[in-house]
C-alpha cells in the first residue's frame, strides 16, 4: 500500500506521544517501564488491527502468532526499545520501532525518538510532523545528535548520504528483529 511509510511514521509518533505524556507523571521507575510497554504495545497493535486487519502484527511485548509465518504481510514492532532508559528521568535514549515486512522484503519502517523530538523514517525527505522534525538521517548515538558526525537538525535532501545511511539503520533493526523469527523452517 502506498501509505504504508506513512502509517509506520505516523503510528510511532503517536505512540510516542502516549509515551511521553505517561513519562510526565513520573511514579515509580520499573512501574514506568511495565506501563510503558503495556500502553505503546496496545496502542500499536490495535491502531494496526484497525488499519491493517488482514495484515499480521509481530511485537516484543506480545505471545507469537504463528499466522506470521504464511503472512504476506508482517508488521515488525518494538513499542518501546529502550524500557530500562525510559523509567530513567532525564534519558532520552529510548525508542518506538515500526517496521512492515511485506512479499519477503522489509518496504516501510519508522525509528521514532520521542524524548528527542525526532523521528527517522522511510517516508522520504525530511519533513515536519507533530513532535518535531522528521529526519531521513542515520540513527542518534548520543541525545541531540541527529547523524553519526553530530550534525544535528542538518537539512538533508534524497540525494544526500544520510538519507539513505538513515533508512538503512531501520532496515538493520528490522532485519534483526526479522532474523529472530523469521528462521527458515
């Protein structure tokens, strides 16, 4: 579907979104965790059952579903990578992975950063979205650095290197977790 890059980014941004309101209450560190993964796993899957119901959801947080292993379409989901940084105040370092394995090929996936303001994703060129910048560019090694060379925030254009150094991190984080259960039979 040609919205599929779209949904990723979209689906992250809002599970972000919950994310961060839930991160405002503050409360008890690994209470913090166990809610945070409850409430962006819930969320992913339903929006998803809603969007995509003939499509199969695989998530970190949830039982396998076998029904993945004759799907043509897989929709690979980590709702909150990151769960020990996520309890930490301050820690920015944690994650919403949403990736679609499709007719044996990752097509579309999204790394949305919440607690960074950014979002890297397959949709194509930067753009804006309601959290901040939407940047085509490779995956932050420290908080505020949007590229491996620390060029935060830098305007990036398809042509550019980061672009697809940027859209190659998700489909390596996405293949990992593909590789774990995806296994030839």
């Amino acid at each position: 579907m040609t919205d599929d890059h779209a949904l990723a980014r979209d689906l992250a941004v809002q599970a972000g979104e919950q994310l961060l309101g839930l991160r405002a209450q503050g409360g008890d560190p690994d209470m913090l965790r166990k809610a945070g993964d409850r409430l962006s796993h819930e969320f992913l899957a339903a929006a998803l059952a809603g969007r995509r119901p003939d499509d199969v959801v695989l998530s970190e947080e949830a039982a396998d579903n076998p029904a993945r292993l004759g799907a043509r379409r897989v929709w690979i989901v980590d709702p909150l990578d990151g769960t020990r940084e996520f309890g930490e105040p301050g820690r920015t370092d944690w994650a919403v992975h949403v990736a679609l394995w499709e007719d044996g090929d990752l097509t579309a996936g999204t790394v949305g950063l919440p607690a960074q303001g950014e979002v890297l994703s397959t949709l194509g060129p930067p753009a804006r979205c309601d959290i901040g910048p939407v940047i085509a560019g490779a995956m932050p090694h420290r908080a505020g650095s949007a590229t491996s060379d620390g060029a935060a925030g830098a305007d990036r254009g398809d042509d550019e290197p980061g672009v697809s150094h940027g859209r190659l991190r998700i489909v390596e984080q996405a293949t990992r977790l593909r590789s774990e259960y995806f296994r030839p039979s």
